[in-house]
C-alpha cells in the first residue's frame, strides 16, 4: 500500500485517530502550576573537534568509497508500513510504523528522530538529495536484557514520488592507522539525533555529541556473518555486521560545566529560527538507578554564525531548570519550547511570556524534531520505542502551543 507524503493516510486509520483524538480536542489544555527557570548561561559550554578522524576517515574513503544518500535510498530493502494503533492525538498529521521485523525487535530501540527539513529547511519542499527523508537513530543491545552493543541509524524516504522504503546504516568511529585503517561499533544510547546541512549530530549521553557526515557514508562488503566488524585479515574486506553502508564519526562536541553537575545528554533537537542545538536530560524525581535523581536541565547552544558547524568554543546562549523529570524528548522553534516526558504521557509547552501548558501524549514517546511548512502547517514529529507499537508520527504544532 503506497503511504502518501504528509496529509493522507487511510480512511480506517484516520476514522480511528479522529475517534481517539476527540476527547483531546474537546478540551483545553491545562495550565501547567511550575514554569521553567533561567540559569547562568555562562555555566555550560562546548568544545568542537570537526578533523578529529580526518586521517583514517581519508584512508577509508580511498579504500571503501563512498555512497551519497540517493545511493543507499536507490538501494533501500526494509518497507515502512502505515501506523495501526489509534495515538489519539490532537492535530494528528500522518506517519508510519516500520516493518514487523523492526517492529518487534527486543535488541534494537529507535531514539532520535530529524528530517531532511533540518538538514535544508524548507527549500525543494526538504529534499536532500533529491529525497525528502525522515532520520531515526536506533542504539542495539546483544540480548533482549544485554548491554548497548552499536548504533545506527534509518533513512525513510517521506515523499509520494518514491517507494515507501528504508534502509539502514551503521554508525562506527574509525580506528587504525592511514595504512591499515579500520573502523569499530559506537555503543552509546544515541537517544537524540539533528541533522543540520551535511552534518549528523548524535547525542552521547555522558559526554555531548557526535559528529558524522552524511556525504561521507562509506560503502561495506555483505556476506560475513552478524558478529563481524571492520577490517579482516585480507586487508581489504570490510565487514559491518552484514550492513551494506556505515557513516563513520568525523568529530566530537565535548560539554563542560561549572556548575558542578555535569549534563546527562539524553535528548537534542535542532532550532532553525536561531540556528543552535537544544537538549534536555532526563532525569528521576526519586528512586532511579540507572539515571540522575534531580531536576531536568534544558539547554541551548548556538552554532557559528552561518554555519552548520559549532566553533572551537561555545557558551550557551539559554540554559533552563525544568519543573518535569523523565524527558525523552526537546524541540525548540521561534522561542518556543516543548517536552516530552516518557513517564507521565505529557507533552509539556512553554514559552516565558505565555507560561506552561499540558498536553496528553503517547506512551514510550522518544524525541521530538520540528517541521517546517511553506504551504501546509508545521508539524512536530516524534516516535515510540515500545515493542510493538514502534510509530514515527507527526501533529500539528499549533495543536500543541497554549
């Protein structure tokens, strides 16, 4: 079934999203008692390493060669499928779920989410090489109760003139020497993702980001078995548990603080309007073992002026305490703010003249990114990790702003 770019979904499916979001849109959304508050921008900064792999990524590239994005969409293999469940949600735009396979894994879990309106905003409707294209980072685990092992991301083209195709590709940091370079699996959460022109920015949870590019995924041999990484004894074999393309790092963004707690980099999104990255933490009120037991923080830090890329140095230019914990996902537009809290199904808006509002949202929601619109409204895109009910949906945001 040929799923349509943006507005169309099936007839069943919207009757069942219409009949779940109608008790949303009959009433307002609350006013929310605690706001935001502002903290010492001067407090968090980051440092940018954009050559940090240039060497062996050089050498890689000579030896493997590389695919641009229509490439690996040409050669897309995994079927998006439409969504099944009702999310009753106010202002509910369309979306898609993955393939059944995907969508009942136990070792893999979708995080981030951006678009190719990111990477180029709205010009040539989005398109990024001549793909209009939603961006979702994965981390995977060696057992259904096992530790993160890799990460990677998927490309699903979002446009009615090509297939409704994805395909995968696995993030690796390089390794070796110019001579004998080679590149190993990147085990990190990768809970939040922004693509900002070429460049890919991974949140790494206790550190900052990572930095890929997407002109710069390298092409890699198929027919190894799933345990095999990188360079075999050949020398000139390279293996990606069984991945056709790898995006290997290109740099590091490194966070900082004086505050005395350092950030948890749970989620990030990208701002256009003010060109800058925002990320949130997510946080406990009590009682967590795995993750911090304080207050959320939500902070922003500008790029360059003009540019995609962050300088040597940067301060932040807004830093916030939050009043809501266990935030999976962050998206800030025109000095707007939203939250997205796992734990309580909320999704949270704020802007500092307007005040706080809660909404209902969906259960195991993950990031949010912010669409941009020309000609229809703009949307807020998200996803759900729960097995099972894996959807990438998009609303209205003006369902969604006070």
């Amino acid at each position: 079934m040929l799923l349509f770019r943006q507005r169309r979904v099936a007839p069943i499916l919207m009757a069942a999203v219409l009949v779940g979001a109608a008790a949303l849109t009959g009433a307002p959304p609350a006013l929310a008692a605690s706001v935001p508050s502002n903290l010492p921008t001067s407090q968090f900064t980051l440092s940018a390493n954009y050559t940090q792999f240039d060497t062996v990524d050089n050498a890689l590239i000579a030896k493997l060669g590389t695919a641009a994005v229509h490439t690996v969409m040409d050669n897309a293999n995994h079927d998006r499928q439409a969504i099944t469940d009702s999310l009753g949600l106010a202002g509910y735009s369309s979306g898609f779920k993955f393939d059944d396979g995907d969508n009942t894994d136990c070792t893999n879990y979708p995080q981030g989410i951006t678009t190719s309106r990111d990477a180029i905003g709205t010009a040539n409707s989005g398109n990024y090489d001549g793909h209009q294209l939603i961006l979702v980072s994965w981390y995977t685990k060696d057992g259904c109760d096992g530790d993160q092992a890799r990460s990677k991301i998927t490309l699903v083209d979002w446009d009615a003139t090509y297939p409704n195709k994805y395909r995968k590709v696995l993030l690796v940091e390089p390794t070796g020497t110019a001579a004998a370079p080679n590149f190993k699996d990147i085990p990190i959460h990768a809970g939040g993702v922004s693509w900002y022109g070429d460049y890919l920015y991974v949140a790494d949870t206790g550190h900052g980001m990572r930095v890929f590019n997407m002109k710069k995924i390298l092409k890699t041999n198929t027919g190894g078995t799933a345990d095999q990484i990188g360079r075999q004894s050949d020398g000139t074999t390279y293996y990606a548990h069984n991945y056709a393309y790898v995006l290997p790092q290109v740099g590091t963004i490194t966070a900082a603080t004086t505050s005395g707690t350092s950030l948890a980099w749970s989620s990030i999104s990208l701002d256009r309007v003010s060109g800058s990255i925002v990320m949130v933490e997510y946080t406990c009120a009590s009682g967590c073992t795995s993750y911090p037991n304080r207050p959320s923080r939500a902070v922003r830090f500008p790029f360059a002026s003009g540019a995609t890329t962050f300088a040597a140095s940067t301060t932040s230019s807004e830093a916030l305490q939050l009043p809501w914990t266990q935030l999976n996902g962050v998206a800030s537009h025109n000095g707007r703010w939203w939250f997205n809290s796992s734990g309580s199904k909320k999704l949270y808006y704020w802007t500092p003249a307007g005040g706080a509002f809660t909404y209902g949202w969906v259960g195991g929601g993950e990031s949010i990114s912010y669409w941009e619109d020309t000609t229809n409204p703009d949307l807020l895109w998200s996803l759900q990790e729960t097995v099972g009910h894996r959807n990438v949906f998009a609303v209205e945001q003006a369902s969604y702003d006070g």
